[in-house]
C-alpha cells in the first residue's frame, strides 16, 4: 500500500512539475506586452516577487525533508524563471515602480530569507527545525495565491480584464490540485494545505474573468461607431427576374416625385410649341379679375 502511495505521490509530483513549468511561463504574453509598449506601467511585480521568494523557500525546505526531489526541481526553475520577469520589470518600469519593487526584493528576498536561513539554523534541530520551515512556507505559499486579488479588485474596479493574465489563473488552478494530491499521498500537511486555497482562488479568478470580458465585449459593441450608409442599390433576382427595390426615406420619395413632375411638365410643354419656335412659358394668375380682363 506504501508502495501504492509513493507511486501515485511521485506521478502526480511529475504531473506538478509540468503544471507547474507551464505556471512560470504562463506570464510570458505579458512580459512581451510590455516589451511592446516599452513600459510597465499599469502591471504590477507584486505576483513575481512574492513567487520567487516562495520557489526559494520551498527549496530550503526540500533539503530539509526526504523524498522531496520533484519539489526542488519545479522550484529551481521558478527561480531562475522569476527571476528574468523582475529582471525584465524593472528595467520597464516607471520609476515610483521600480524603487517599490526594489524596496520588496531588499525586504523579502534578502532581508527576509536571509532571516529565515539564521533564525531556523541556530534556533531549530532536527525534526522541527523542517516542521517550522514547512509552516512558514505554507503561509507564503498561500501569499503566492493571494497576491493576485490585488489585479482582481482591479478588475472589478475597472471593469477590465486587460491586466488580468488568463492563462496564470487556469495553470495555477491545475497547478494547485496536483501538488495538493501529491502533498495529500506524502501526508504532508505543509504542501497540501495551501493548495486548496489555491484551487479556490483560481476558479474565482476565472470567473470573473468570463463576466468581465463579455460585458467588455458589451460596452465596446455599443461604443462602436455607426457605419456609412451606403447608395441604394438595385439589385437583380436572378430566379424570379424581379426587381427588388430598396426601403426609401420620404426625402428620397420627394425628391423623385419632384423630379419627374418637372420632366413631364417639360415634355407636355415642348409637344404644344410649334415646330422649330420657342414657346414662352404660361403663366397662370392666381387672381381671377386678371382672367376676365384678358
């Protein structure tokens, strides 16, 4: 049964490490956004910190405990990964942006691992010294979920998905129920734990990523410019060999009526003249006194 256990641990840590490859990468349609638009303004670094801070913490704790190799690899390439998008942040970002995502890096990765590294060295032997690490790791794990509602209140405050990244939501969410089976067979509380939160928070952030891109959808359709109105045309029904007209305005009606009054007059005028002479127009009077004197 053991055997089992460890069998089916192992797969679905397999499974987690590509899952969890396709998250690290997931961000890549958002970094070449930015190298288009030559700026990083209206993205934020949080996310990227707070997930290389965790893929440190996660390795620490690997060495730690036994049979956690398919923890060191994923999380050795959400370092390397992580790494290249707060490279990539800061050398887009505006400036306010850059001293903020500076200060965080100073203070979580430095600072605070740094920290970590001592408190548990000295402080810790043994069995707890793991069980401690795993604690802390599970709470920054869980800021790794959290730190997207920061972009989701954005959503909901702007009623745009444009900074909302669809493809980080699904692959985290896909992400979280692998690594919580593998963490569930392991009986590792520590790794199972904040992937329910995990699960949680992606089905939301896809939700509200289906809402929110339909009634933009909406708004731009009713924001979008009326077109020209073409000429009437006649067409030709090629079966019935029938004339099929156009609705016309009751302008376009006038006109024509007009039009063809002022032909006909013409026409009925010219057939009264005599040949090869010019007729002046007649002209009616409207009073009848000028009638009889004639």
């Amino acid at each position: 049964m053991a055997c089992s256990a460890d069998h089916w641990a192992f797969s679905f840590g397999v499974l987690g490490n590509i899952a969890s490859f396709i998250v690290f990468l997931s961000p890549l349609p958002t970094f070449y956004t930015i190298y288009k638009k030559k700026t990083a303004e209206g993205y934020q670094s949080i996310p990227y910190v707070i997930a290389l801070f965790s893929s440190m913490l996660w390795i620490y704790y690997a060495f730690l405990k036994t049979n956690t190799t398919l923890l060191i690899t994923s999380n050795s390439f959400g370092v390397f990964i992580e790494t290249i998008y707060v490279g990539f942040y800061l050398f887009y970002a505006p400036k306010k942006s850059r001293v903020q995502t500076i200060n965080m890096l100073m203070l979580s990765v430095v600072g605070g691992f740094g920290a970590i590294i001592l408190v548990t060295q000295f402080l810790f032997k043994g069995a707890v010294r793991g069980q401690v690490v795993g604690w802390i790791c599970l709470v920054f794990s869980l800021c790794v979920f959290v730190a997207p509602l920061g972009i989701v209140r954005k959503v909901i405050k702007t009623k745009s998905v444009e900074y909302m990244p669809l493809l980080l939501s699904v692959f985290l969410t896909l992400s979280a129920v692998m690594w919580f089976f593998y963490g569930l067979l392991l009986k590792d509380i520590n790794i199972a734990a904040p992937n329910i939160l995990g699960f949680i928070f992606g089905i939301l952030q896809m939700i509200l990523y289906t809402i929110y891109s339909k009634k933009q959808k909406a708004i731009l359709k009713e924001q979008k410019l009326p077109e020209i109105q073409k000429p009437a045309v006649v067409v030709v029904d090629e079966n019935t060999n029938n004339m099929k007209f156009p609705k016309l305005r009751q302008e376009q009606i006038i006109d024509i009526v007009r039009l063809g009054l002022m032909v006909c007059s013409e026409k009925v005028h010219a057939a009264s003249c005599p040949h090869g002479t010019t007729c002046a127009p007649k002209v009616e009077n409207e009073d009848p006194k000028l009638q009889t004197m004639d």
